[in-house]
C-alpha cells in the first residue's frame, strides 16, 4: 500500500501511526513544507529525538505534482483548513482517493466543482469526521433511528476545551485553530458536534449565533458562540442550542436530547451514555472506560481503506457532509450579521 500525507503536524502524524500500525508494509510519501522532522506523539508534546522522516523511511516532495511517480493508492490530507478544497481538488483529478481532516474548508470557494470532480470520476473522498465511529455517537444514532424518545422537544451541546494548551510545539496564535488566515476559530475547529446534529436531524430551518472573540488571548477568530437552531423533522418542531467555547479551562462536552418519553445524554467527555425512557421504564446507561481515543481512527481508516478498495461509498463522504459545512459558514454569518439566517 502506497499512502500519500499532505500535512504531518499533530493529526497527520496520529493518522501516520496508526496506519504504521495497522498496515506495516505500507510505503510513504509526504508532501512538505515547513521542514520540521521531530515527532509529535498522540499527547501532542514534541520528541525532538525521533526524526520523522527517518523513522518511517519517507519519500519527501515538495509539490503534489512531484509524487507522480510515487503512485500513491490514496492520501491523507491534514494540511491547514484553507488549503483543503484546493488540494483535495488537486488529488481527485489525478484520480487519487482522499481522506479529508474535518473540516471541509473555511469558504464556500471550489466545494461544488470539488464534490462534482469527486462524483464524476467516481473517487472516494471521505471526511474525517471520526466522532462518527465513537460507539456512543453509534448508539446515538441508533435511539434517534428508533424514536426512542418520542416527539422530540430540544437538543443541548456544550463544547468546552482550552485551545491554547493544545500545541505544546507552537505557540496558540501560530496554529491553524487560532489564525483566520488559516481557517481558525471555534466554529470549525469543534465541528464535530455540528456534525452530529446533520447526521442525525439533517438540515435545520434556520439558525441565529451570537459570540465571537470574548477572551484577551492575542488571536483573529472567534473563540466563544452559542447557536441555536430551529428544526423540523417527521413534521415535528424542535429547537436545538449549540454552546462552543475553546478557550475554557474547564472542561465540558456533551449532547443531550429531550423528549416527551424522558432524555438521552451523551457525556462525550467521560464516553457515557445514557437512556431515561420514564414512560416505558427503560433506563440504560452505557460507559467505554477506559477509552482508546485512537479506536476511532482506526475504525475510521479501515473504513476508509475498505472503501478504496471495494468503490464503496464513505459514510461521511464529500456530499453527505456538505451540509454540515453549509450550517457552520452560516453559524459564522450569523454571528457578524446577528440575523436568522434561512435554509431552503
């Protein structure tokens, strides 16, 4: 197996291991441009000991166009947010299967021509939106499929984490999370749960946001949004708010949905899931701890290598998740125009 990597900073060095891992025998090539060789383990802290390109016999170029004759059987890319459409756009003409780090972009340029490239020439082109292979967003899924919760009344997310202590290699206004230029700012980066929310209930209706920079940490994007969205599914009206926040020291992520037989709660932070069905006395509760973080990328990455090989299509392909990207460039809309913004 022949594996291009177009970006090996945090992210891409986890999905380099693990494919290691997995798959020993595969070859590497990287295309690369900052020059950095040291290792960045799965904590994020640097060994300066370890010289990357050594240690997995890396074929280096420095254009996308100069791994031609490497032949890759498929890429990874996990470079900057605002170079992802343009050089995912670049693989697929070459008839080369991608798996896109989340999110898409930051900007609606080039999506469209990228998702009809990818349709037409038939090229699996995943997203890596591996929040999708965590076994309680699978369990999730499942309750919501099953109307386990009856007539649905309101969805509550909180996303909170503390951006600045992330790179330990880099400084917080250095990385892409916390520079505009590169496509920063809590909306994008914490994407995962809007995500979540397309995934299970589609499209909303419309949305407002409030927030914006609310922390004095020296960046240009925003850190700070609460959303809230206005759905419609199975003629059913139900209203879903989404508070982000990465420059939060405390910690706090979960996804709770309310309904009219009790609620789910997904505390993402602490892998637990739970099910009160007060109107059929049905209460679960489901932990995965200890929990392998990397479980899901390696789920993720043997999806994705089965898809090659068979043309199968990605759960979390280029079309499917577009309607994520869509409600995030307008949660950002609405954040300077302080406007619903409306879905058709």
């Amino acid at each position: 197996m022949r594996v291009l990597f177009v970006g090996l900073g945090g992210v891409g060095q986890r999905h380099l291991r693990l494919l290691k891992e997995m798959h020993p025998g595969s070859e590497i090539a990287a295309v690369r441009t900052r020059g950095r060789i040291f290792e960045i383990g799965d904590d994020l802290k640097v060994n300066e000991n370890i010289n990357l390109e050594e240690k997995y016999n890396i074929c280096c170029f420095s254009t996308i166009q100069d791994t031609a004759s490497f032949k890759p059987d498929f890429a990874i890319v996990a470079n900057p947010t605002s170079l992802h459409v343009a050089t995912a756009k670049e693989l697929v003409n070459q008839n080369i299967p991608v798996l896109l780090e989340k999110p898409i972009s930051d900007s609606d340029s080039g999506l469209d021509v990228l998702v009809q490239i990818a349709k037409s020439k038939n090229i699996p082109l995943m997203v890596g939106y591996m929040m999708r292979f965590h076994p309680c967003a699978i369990k999730l899924i499942k309750y919501v499929d099953e109307n386990v919760l009856g007539r649905i009344y309101n969805i509550i997310v909180n996303v909170n984490s503390f951006m600045p202590a992330w790179h330990h290699y880099e400084g917080y206004n250095e990385f892409y999370a916390g520079r505009k230029d590169l496509g920063g700012g809590v909306v994008l980066t914490e994407i995962h749960e809007i995500d979540l929310l397309h995934t299970l209930f589609g499209m909303p209706k419309k949305l407002t946001a409030l927030g914006g920079k609310r922390s004095g940490l020296d960046i240009d994007v925003e850190d700070t949004v609460s959303v809230l969205m206005d759905y419609e599914k199975d003629n059913q009206l139900f209203s879903a708010t989404l508070n982000m926040c990465f420059v939060q020291r405390t910690p706090l992520r979960e996804f709770r949905i309310m309904g009219e037989n009790g609620s789910i709660l997904w505390d993402i932070a602490r892998n637990m899931i739970e099910l009160c069905d007060y109107v059929n006395d049905n209460f679960q509760k489901d932990t995965f701890d200890p929990f392998d973080r990397n479980n899901m990328f390696r789920d993720q990455l043997t999806h994705f290598i089965k898809c090659v090989k068979t043309g199968k299509v990605p759960v979390s392909n280029i079309t499917s998740t577009k309607g994520s990207h869509i409600i995030a460039m307008a949660v950002k809309e609405a954040i300077q125009s302080k406007n619903f913004i409306y879905f058709d």
